[in-house]
C-alpha cells in the first residue's frame, strides 16, 4: 500500500466515520434520556434521503402520508390518556402539539412536490419532515412503557425497525436511489491528492453539529435538564424536570440528526429503504465504544469504526462487516475489565 | 401516495387477471398456471412478467383451434407462497403447464411441485437445477455463461489483456466469476482481481482502490439492478479510464437511472430483444420482437422497457409450438397430455422468440444459443446495439 492509497483510504474512512459519529450522538442521546437502543435511527435517515430522492424525481414522497397518520395515532392516544386521567381541559393544547404541529412539515412538503422549486428547498424539507417520525412514534409506542426494563425496551425498538422498513419498501419500493450532489467542489492537496466537496461537507456537518450539541448541553437550560435526566432521572424529577418532556426533546434532536445524515449521505451512496439499518448498526459499535454514555469517546469510536471499515474494504471486500463488527469483542471485553459495576438505574424508576 | 395507487393498481391487476381467467373457464381447452410476483421486493419483475404474459395470450389467444386459458396467482415473492399456488394450479385448477416466476428459489420450489405432480414447468429465470433429477423443467432464459462468454469475445477483439472483477458477494457474484474464469483462459485474458461487495455496501472506495493500483486493461462487474452500479460510480470517481463491463443482471431502467454518466459506455450482454429497433434486418427474432412490442403495446397501454415481459412471451411461443404437436398425441387436460406436452417441448426445435432461437433437448434446462445475445452499449441512459 502507497501513501496515495493510505490517504484516499483514511478520507473516505473519515468521511463514512462523519456519518456514523452524527449516528451515534443521536443514539447515545436517546439511550441515555430514555434507556431505549433506538434501532429505527437509520430508517429515519433512510426515510430523509428517499424523500428527497422523491422530491427530485417530482413525485409526492409517501412519507407525508405515514407522519399524518403517524401524528393522528399519537394525538389519539394522547387524548385517551387526558380523558382517563379526567384531564379533558388540556385536549385543546394536545391537538396542537400532536396534531397541528406534526402538520406542519407534511403541509410543506406537499407544497414542495410542485415543479419548480429550488433544491435546497426540497433537502430543507425533506429533513424537516422527518423531524416528527420520532417524537411521534415515542408518544405512540415508547411512553406507555417508559418504564419497562431496558430489554423489553430494545425488543419493542427492534419491532418498530422491521416496521418502519417494511413501510419503506412499500413506499419507495426495493429500488435504491440516489440525489444530486450537494456540491460538486473538488478541492486539490499537494501532490495531486484530491477531496470532493461531498466529504468536506459531511465532515464539516458533523464538526459543526457536535460543536452545536456541546453548546447546547453546556449553556442551555433544555442541554441541561437532558444532562440531569441522563444522569439520574428520579434526582431529575425530584428538581422539576419532566422526564416525558425531556425524553420528546432527545427524540426531536436525534429525529432532526437522522434528517441531516439522510441528505448527507444521499448524493454520495445509493439509499435503499433498507440502508438506514447497516448504518444505525456501525453507529451502534461506536457508540458501545463510548458506553452508550460518553459522547467524545463515541465520536472516536465513530472515525474508528469509519476507518477500520475502509481499510477493511480494501483488504478483504468480502469480510469487511466482519471485521468492523469484531471490534465490538475487544471493545466489550476491555470495558468489563475496566469499568466498576456502575448502580442500576431502572432499580430506582421501578420502586 | 403514488406507491399506494401503484400496489392498488396491481391488486386490481391480479384481480382482473384472475378474474379473466375464471370467465373463460368453461370455453377453455387448454390451461396455463402461471404464478409471479405481483407484490413483495420482487413485484418489479412480476408485474412485467405477469404483463408480458397478457400480451403473449393476446397474441396467441388459440392453439389448433382451441382456446387458451392463463389462470395467475401472485406468490407475493415468497417461494413457500410459489409452491404452494404450483400445487393449487395443478389439484384445482387442472392445468397442463406450470410456468414462473420472479425469483430463483420460488421458481424451484415450484419445479419441485411440478415434478411430483407430473406436470411440465415453462421457468422464466435461469433456475438452477440438475435437469436428470427434475425431467420436467426447462427455462426460457439465457444460461449465465453464455452471456459471460459473449463479453469475453467482445474483450479479446478490444484487446484486452488483464481483467479485474469486483461483485457481489453472493450466488450472483459467484455465477459470475466462475464464468469469468471459464471463458477467460480460452481468449488469452487473465483475471487480476476477485473483489466483492454486499449488496447494501455504501462504498467500495476500497475494493476499487485495489483494483486500479493493479492497473487492468477492463473491469468486469457482477452485480445487478441498483447496487451494481456502485463500481461503476467508484471507478469514474477514481479516474479510471479502462473498459468497464457489465452482465444482463444490469438491464434495468432504475440501474441506467442510479448510474447517470458513470454508465457511459458501458458494454453488457442482453438479448436482442432490448435493442430490437437497431437490429439488423436479418436477425432471426428482429421480426416477432417488433411484433411482441406492438401487442404489447396494445394490451398494457404502455411501451416494454424491460427483459422480463419478453420472457414471458417467449415461454408462451414455447408452449403454444410444443402443445400444438401434443395434442395430436392426447387430449388436454389428461396425465397422457402433461406428458406428451413436456415431450414435446423437450423436442422443440429452432422456435423463434423474442430472446432467442429455442431447441430443447431431454438433460438440459436451456434451450437457447448464440442468437440470443447481443451486446449493448449504455449510450446517454440508452441501451444503444455495439456490433
């Protein structure tokens, strides 16, 4: 192997590695408000990338369809639990959160479809119509059983992958798709080594947003109370922060980064309804590399991941997946060793 | 919303065609089973091969004076779904032929049911099955090494020497790189390279790398549909300037569109009937391609983009030509006639179809030769005749 090589390797590692970081920061943030491995992340980006690749095609992307049915099942749901609880007073307030706001982004997005409008218009709303997938799905499936143990919790997240996908495909069918470059900027380096625009962009979006996300935990009252709920969500309650509120706001976060990571990723890989899991699993390794807690350890676990994989492809195309999912043993083994049994939180939730 | 209307669109397709079918039950001499995909991941062939097989009964409504009737169950691309509609076909509904389907494994698993109940099976994919163990199939689709040894000619009169191959790393790939290495040795080409790649890779940055550092005259690649057209995306992005070469996998209105400019001159077999237009006018099947397309035309409203319609077609002049000289031997309808069919089809000699020129004979599952394949150039999103 050259240096040329070497190089051209460690970009497009890095590049996939951006991808897998913004993955992970949205399943660490998950995991750590709510205790849910959110496996339907990658099928939320998938969802972002197929709609925009339905909006370039001029067709109306059938995503709006599920997240008006989606926010219609969520609404219900939360207007039995107001009247149960006799409290029919707030029904006004809850029709429109759960219903007017969803709304919003399936009106917009209508409006997109026409001919004619601009492309950063379609990416704009393709990411803002996948906003609402998860906040939704967590009113309708995660909070009844917020406090059911972290098992049952991945079962129930598992299940709603293999329905997101199946609904993918009947959406967009078994076909994958690409889109047009966000850019087609080619940036040179010495010695005739060059960068697409593309990758620039992936790695700055993910520079830039992990920046974003350490401000807003650092300076924000929203930042912090997700902090304290990630920390001990029966300390958090007890200082006044409503942990269904805060876990919608880790939802809505995650749901937006999937967004993102759908139109990134788009122009440069061909989506399948199908992509979004392959993807949620690598950012899964490297979020097991940080805990499941740690965001700067998932990060490096993440431009890992994204490394090894591409160094792995050129090695052995065939045993690639093999060799980035072998991480994960040294990586479980070395943290048994070394971590002190931490206390078990759903203990404290279940008393 | 569009894709809801689409499978409410074919719903009512399989509707009406079934529907068709028990209208005509008791006119009907003759009875064709066919069982495709009209819904699951493969509905993108069956609903063509379900198409093709309305424009073949149109085209062929009678043979020797008797009517044909086509009974079509959807499998729903489930092989344990396409066994069982094999079993329904022949116990209720009685019918001579069996033929099918979208998918590999489905069509098997309807050779299976086929074989048990004495019944012959028109397969319309290149199944994959030792012919002395199920005497009563064949396939009207071209064997993956024919196609393979077409590209190879088409190397060696381009002159090249070295060869790399990246595909898949599944059955298809494997297909594909045996037939490779068989036909390369023959034409003085060596292969360089045998990566691959899953079908749901994002990049095959890595794989490309190595095969460009090895600097071969070409590149071969064994995928299909959509995902074989990442190395021909990673290819042009690493610059290189050497042939690429793909296979009849790669034949797909939604590949041409995923590939964009990365595909431009790309060499692929495929049969004739993709280029009909631009064939010679001595080529054997230019003369009924022309005519399938008109009928085809006529009775879906829509113009043929694809192989698989023609597939369908084709196993239906297969079934017409073998039924026409079996029913001198017994009546329709009877075990006597399923065997006579299926001999009679093992004995088909020089049927002209829209893929091919078919002879079959007993111990082998295809029956097609060198006319039925071409070689195509990927010319700006069309698929342009590379004599």
């Amino acid at each position: 192997m050259t240096w040329d090589v070497a190089l051209i390797l460690i970009t497009d590692g890095l590049a996939n590695g951006a991808v897998y970081l913004l993955a992970g920061l949205g399943l660490v943030l998950i995991f750590s408000v709510t205790r849910v491995v959110f496996v339907p992340f990658g099928d939320i980006a998938a969802f972002a990338a197929l709609s925009l690749a339905a909006f370039e095609t001029g067709r109306v992307p059938a995503t709006i369809g599920m997240v008006a049915v989606l926010a219609a099942l969520a609404l219900a749901t939360e207007i039995g639990s107001l009247l149960r609880r006799g409290e029919g007073s707030r029904i006004p307030k809850a029709v429109l959160m759960w219903g007017v706001l969803p709304a919003i982004p399936c009106v917009l997005a209508w409006l997109a479809a026409r001919p004619g409008v601009p492309v950063a218009v379609h990416i704009a709303v393709a990411v803002l119509l996948v906003v609402p997938i998860a906040p939704l799905l967590a009113r309708v499936v995660f909070q009844p059983i917020a406090d059911a143990s972290v098992l049952v919790l991945l079962i129930v997240s598992l299940a709603l992958h293999f329905l997101l996908s199946g609904l993918g495909l009947l959406f967009f069918g078994p076909e994958g798709s690409r889109t047009t470059p966000l850019t087609s900027a080619v940036f040179t380096l010495g010695g005739g080594f060059t960068v697409s625009g593309q990758v620039v962009l992936m790695v700055g979006a993910a520079i830039v947003l992990s920046g974003l996300f350490f401000l807003v935990f650092e300076r924000t009252v929203a930042g912090k109370a997700l902090r304290a709920t990630a920390v001990n969500r029966v300390g958090a309650r007890l200082v006044g922060i409503r942990p269904v509120r805060t876990a919608l706001l880790a939802y809505g976060c995650a749901s937006l980064l999937a967004g993102l990571i759908g139109v990134l990723i788009a122009p440069v890989t061909t989506m399948y309804y199908d992509s979004g899991f392959i993807i949620g699993l690598k950012a899964f390794v490297a979020a097991i590399i940080g805990g499941l807690v740690s965001y700067p350890m998932t990060a490096v676990g993440a431009l890992a991941v994204g490394v090894v994989e591409s160094f792995a492809s050129f090695w052995s195309g065939a045993m690639k997946d093999v060799i980035v999912f072998s991480l994960l043993i040294p990586v479980l083994m070395l943290r048994s060793f070394m971590v002190t049994h931490s206390e078990e939180e759903e203990d404290e939730v279940d008393q | 919303m569009k894709s809801l209307m689409l499978i409410l669109t074919r719903g009512a397709l399989a509707a009406a065609l079934t529907a068709c079918g028990v209208a005509s039950v008791f006119a009907a001499d003759l009875k064709v089973g066919l069982s495709v995909s009209l819904s699951g991941p493969n509905s993108s062939l069956g609903v063509p091969y379900a198409k093709g097989m309305q424009a073949a009964l149109a085209y062929k409504p009678e043979i020797n004076g008797r009517k044909v009737q086509l009974i079509v169950l959807d499998d729903g691309s489930d092989p344990t779904t396409a066994g069982r509609n094999a079993r329904k076909l022949i116990e209720e509904d009685k019918v001579d032929v069996l033929m099918g389907t979208s998918g590999v494994p489905a069509a098997i698993a309807m050779a299976q049911v086929g074989k048990e109940a004495k019944t012959p099976m028109i397969g319309l994919t290149p199944i994959l099955l030792d012919p002395n163990e199920n005497p009563w199939v064949m396939t009207v689709a071209q064997p993956t090494q024919l196609m393979i040894d077409a590209v190879v000619e088409r190397m060696k009169r381009n002159n090249v020497k070295t060869v790399g191959y990246i595909g898949f790393t599944d059955a298809w790939g494997d297909l594909v790189y045996d037939a490779l290495m068989k036909a390369a040795p023959g034409a003085g080409i060596k292969v360089v390279s045998n990566e691959r790649y899953a079908r749901a890779d994002a990049s095959v940055t890595g794989q490309v790398l190595k095969i460009v550092a090895l600097r071969p005259d070409a590149v071969m690649t064994g995928g299909a549909g959509t995902p074989g057209a990442l190395p021909f995306l990673a290819l042009q992005e690493r610059g290189y300037k050497g042939g690429v070469y793909g296979q009849h996998g790669l034949i797909n209105p939604d590949f041409v569109r995923v590939v964009g400019a990365a595909g431009q001159n790309a060499l692929m077999p495929t049969g004739p009937v993709i280029v009909a237009e631009q064939l010679p006018d001595g080529y054997p099947t230019k003369k009924i391609a022309t005519d399938f397309r008109a009928v085809f035309q006529k009775v879906n409203n829509a113009p043929t983009s694809d192989a698989f319609s023609a597939y369908s077609f084709d196993g239906w002049l297969v079934f017409a030509d073998a039924a026409s000289r079996a029913m001198k031997k017994a009546e329709p309808g009877t075990a006597e006639f399923r065997v006579a069919l299926r001999d009679a089809i093992f004995s088909t000699k020089e049927v002209v179809g829209t893929h091919g020129v078919y002879t079959f004979k007993p111990g082998s599952l295809y029956g097609v030769d060198e006319r039925a394949r071409v070689i195509v150039k990927l010319d700006n999103g069309q698929w342009k005749l590379a004599p």
